[in-house]
C-alpha cells in the first residue's frame, strides 16, 4: 500500500531538506539537553540533586527555561549601539550553528528503500577551511555585544574574548592542520574515513594515537575557543560581573547561550571527526549507519561530558598566564607537531611512528624551555607581569 | 536565480564599500568594510571557488578585520570625531584625492569601452574542473609562484619586526624616564 502512495525515488531537494530540518533540530535539542546536563553533571559533582522538578527527573528544565527568557523584560542600557546590540547575539550564534552543515555524522543512510546519501548537511572539498572561517566570524558577535553595551565590564570582556580566540585559533588550526597532512585532504568525512580500517592505504588507527600531541593541544584550545572554564575570561564573574553579555537580558542573552552551547558541541563533533575515526566503530567496518551514528554520537557525549567535568573541577586561570600559555608553549609545540608530522608525510615514513617522533622533538624544546623559565614562571608568564606593573 | 544572486551580492558588495568611506563612525566603517569582504567571498562560492571563499573569510574577515577593530576600538574616538569636525587641511588633499580617482574611474570606462580589454569566453562561465582544487594551488604556488610567494611572506615577516622594533624602543624610552623618577 505505502508504495503506491511513496514515490519510488526522493527527489534531490526533499533529501536536503530532511536532512537540514533533521540535523538542525537535532543541533538546538542537543544544545538544550547539554544545559540540563550541565546542572545535572554539576549538582552530581557538589552532592546536590540538581533540577528535578520539571517533568520526570527534571527532563523538561529547558524548556522551562526558554519559556522563562521569552517571558522576562527585555532591557537595552542607555547609551547602547541599538543595531549593533541586536545584532550581536545573532552574529554568535549563527556561526556556531552553521558548522554543523560539514559535518559527517555518518556514512550511507538507506531507511527502506530510500538511500539518502551520506548523512551531513553536505559535503564541501574544503570543509576544514569553512569551519575555520566560521569559528573566526563568532569573534564578531562577541566583540560587538561587549562594545555596543556602552559598558566597561562588557568591553573589557569582549576584548579578553578576542584576544583569546584569536590566539587560540592559531593552535586550534596547527593542531588540524597535522591531522590533514596525514589523511591529504581537507574534507572532514575524508579525514575521518581515513582513519578506518578498511581505508585505502590507511592503517586502521585513530588519529588520536597517531597524534597524541595535536590531540591535547586542539582539546586544550577548544576549550579557549569556547570560551570555556577554565578559560573563560569572557565571563569572569569575580572581575567583570558577567563580561561581554552583562547588559543583554532576556531571549538576547538566551541567543548568546544558545551559541555558546552550539559552539561546545559543534567542538565536540569536530573532535570525533579529527581524532576519533569519526563514525567508526573499531572491528567492524560494514556496520550499518545507525550504528556508526550511535557511535559519532557516543563519542562526542565523552568530549560534552569532558567539557563539563572540567568546568566543575578546575579553578580558573589567570588572564596572563592564558595567553603566555597560549603563545609561548602550546603555538611552538603545534608548530613542532606540525613540522615533524610534514617531514614524515613527505618522507614517505610509516604514520605509526608519528607519535615516537613528535615527542622526542619535544623533549629538548621543553628541557630549554623549563632551563630558561625556572620555577612557576615557566607557564604562569610570571615576567610578562612583572613587566607590566614595571611599567 | 545565478543571475539574481550575483547581482544582489555585487550590489551590497558595492553598498558596503560605499559605505567605508561615508559612515563617520569608524567601528561602523570597519564593520561595513566586513560586509563588503563577506559580500565578495560569497561571489566567489557563487563561481565555484570554495577555496578562494574560505580564504577570504578566513584571512581578512576572520583575521585582518578583528585587527582593525581592536585598533579602531583602542584608538579614542572622540579625537576621531574631532577630525571630522575639523578637518585638517593638507595641500588640496580632497582636490587630489577626486582627480585620482576620477582619473582612475575614465581611465577604466575608457579601457572597457575602447575594446583594450576584451571579454573572453571565460568570463561568467564556470573555470574547468579542478581549478580550484588543493592540490593543484599548491603545486602551482610552491613550483611557478615559489619567488612571488617567498618574496612575499619575508615582507610580512620584515614588516613584524620592523613594528616590533620600534614599539620596543618607545616602551624601553618610557621605562627609563620611570626607572629615574624614584632616584630623584
């Protein structure tokens, strides 16, 4: 019966409109569950109970939530860049969603007799150099809500924020950047294909064991470019009452949230594809797509989780010791990582001895490191302080 | 819609360099000037250059606009405003500045009308397969563009350290006109 009525073929564009409402929507629900997780995961590490009283063990706290910021005043502070204020929460968040198009979740999706393709939004040739562009276009959001507040706290959270990302995004970038050299290509679904076992040529291991380097450093810097705990100057409570969104209230700041959340996840996904194998799932090469989708979706849950962990566990940095942690060690160890990794692409070496040969490149840079920075000062940036009240 | 797409992109490309140059209000100028480069990537993915449209928004929007706006948000802008108020006469700068782009401006109409520059073939069509691909820019770039492309990347690193020499030196000046107040 149902065949008569189905067409025996789904046109191109219906199959792109399904997956685009599919994943999209999946995107804001992951977004909205991760805040619940938040408290959850965060009451669990402080021996609380955390939101229980919406819906079964307080399942519908987000919407709640988002019932409660539509509800409440909506405020713009005298003096406010009124277009630039509006515009800011949208121009955060919509980078942060817009990554989500690249990427693969999952190989062929055949539900019936319908095959659907590979299941992501779309796959472009160059989709490392997109989500780059993308994550460096959500600076501006941030930039321009902290300067439209017309607020000191909110300018100097911005400008924290910045200066952050930017420098973040360089190691962030370095760390891919050894990731492509190895699979030779900049598509995402190339990358995390070349990390199966039954790739052509590949060797059938995790990039996170052929690159445990890059792996740290990208997991480091993705918390900075998130502006997460422990890096999240941008919002530094004690110093700055809430950084660059003091002045936003209502659905504005619910938007800057929303971003924030999408921004961890899409990291999350990024993560999976780059070092994890994507959607493979080890020892099992012809597993069907609901099952590799089970597994990208696992994965990421491990990093969301890490991400939430770490926020209820470590204290906060200080500003100067991020960026001299930023810049004099985690820049030159990408750029070392980068380096060896190009010399055994090129050499034609085993990728396998990858991960020998970074580290031992490593050791005579951290023991000159540790010899010409003695003490604390070695990462805190301690002189860079010193010179700064000097002055 | 190919058609309809260009012409909308070329024209807000077109409205936010106008724009540069009009708005007073310098953040606004670098945030237009955004526009304009985020404009112009987007004609690009129009013609088929991935990779040209993620350089461009990678390098300038993501990397030389979030500069500008550090500066522009550094610099005090009520001296801003006062030079707007104020304009500070340089030898008939706003003459010279008409007459060369004027010039400029009949210098090309003239290029165009006169047939110099002819419209070839490829102009509007799709580049062949394979233009835009990784692979061949880079062999093109490290074979047949290596002297450009050095040349280039040692200017900017010469330009890094001439800045940094010289911001080096106003601080170390500074530091000693502090280093004597105590000892006086």
């Amino acid at each position: 019966m149902m065949d008569d009525i189905l067409p025996a073929e789904l046109p191109l564009f219906a199959v792109w409109v399904i997956k685009a409402v599919v994943i999209f929507g999946s995107l804001i629900s992951a977004a909205g569950i991760t805040t619940l997780a938040e408290r959850k995961v965060s009451a669990w590490i402080q021996y609380r109970i955390g939101p229980n009283r919406v819906g079964p063990f307080g399942l519908l706290q987000p919407l709640a939530d988002g019932v409660k910021f539509i509800f409440k005043e909506e405020l713009v502070p005298d003096g406010a860049n009124r277009l630039m204020f509006r515009l800011a929460p949208m121009i955060t968040a919509a980078p942060a969603m817009m990554c989500i198009a690249v990427i693969p979740f999952a190989g062929e999706v055949v539900i019936g007799n319908y095959n659907l393709g590979n299941l992501s939004i779309t796959d472009l040739s160059v989709s490392v150099l997109y989500v780059g562009a993308l994550t460096g276009l959500g600076i501006y959001g941030i930039i321009l809500g902290g300067w439209s507040s017309n607020s000191k706290f909110s300018l100097m959270g911005a400008m924290r924020a910045s200066a952050q990302m930017v420098s973040y995004e360089l190691t962030l970038l370095l760390a891919i950047l050894s990731v492509v050299l190895l699979a030779g290509s900049l598509d995402l679904r190339a990358i995390a294909e070349s990390q199966a076992s039954s790739a052509e040529g590949g060797i059938g291991v995790w990039n996170m064991f052929l690159q445990p380097v890059a792996f740290v450093l990208f997991i480091i810097a993705m918390f900075a470019e998130t502006n997460r705990h422990p890096f999240d100057f941008a919002e530094c409570e004690p110093e700055l009452v809430g950084g660059f969104h003091t002045e936003y209230s209502s659905m504005k700041f619910a938007l800057f949230f929303l971003g924030e959340y999408c921004a961890i996840i899409v990291m999350c996904c990024l993560v999976t594809t780059f070092f994890l194998g994507g959607y493979d799932v080890p020892f099992w090469d012809s597993a069907p797509w609901f099952i590799q989708l089970a597994s990208f979706v696992a994965k990421a849950a491990c990093f969301i989780f890490l991400f939430l962990w770490v926020r209820w566990t470590l204290p906060r940095f200080r500003y100067d010791q991020l960026m001299g942690l930023g810049w004099k060690v985690m820049l030159p160890l990408a750029l070392v990582n980068v380096t060896v990794t190009g010399a055994v692409v090129s050499f034609g070496w085993s990728p396998l001895i990858t991960p020998v040969l970074a580290v031992a490149a490593l050791i005579p840079g951290v023991i000159l490191f540790a010899r010409s920075n003695p003490g604390e000062a070695s990462l805190t940036g301690h002189a860079l302080s010193e010179e700064g009240s000097a002055s | 819609m190919e058609q309809f797409l260009f012409f909308l992109l070329s024209l807000s490309a077109i409205a936010f360099a106008v724009g540069v140059v009009v708005v007073k209000s310098p953040m606004k100028s670098v945030l237009s000037l955004l526009g304009s480069f985020v404009a112009l990537a987007m004609i690009y993915l129009l013609i088929g250059f991935q990779f040209l449209a993620a350089a461009q928004l990678l390098v300038y929007a993501g990397a030389i606009m979030v500069l500008f706006l550090f500066v522009v948000m550094l610099l005090n802008l009520s001296d801003v405003n006062a030079v707007f108020d104020a304009p500070i006469r340089v030898l008939g700068q706003k003459r010279i500045a008409i007459a060369a782009s004027a010039a400029a401006l009949i210098g090309m109409i003239a290029l165009f009308a006169g047939g110099s520059v002819q419209a070839s073939e490829s102009v509007g069509a799709i580049p062949a397969e394979g233009y835009d691909q990784i692979e061949y820019l880079g062999a093109l770039i490290f074979s047949r563009y290596m002297i450009p492309f050095q040349a280039s990347a040692l200017l900017l690193l010469a330009t890094m350290i001439g800045v940094l020499v010289l911001a080096k030196r106003r601080r170390d000046s500074a530091s000693d006109v502090n280093s004597e107040e105590p000892a006086q």
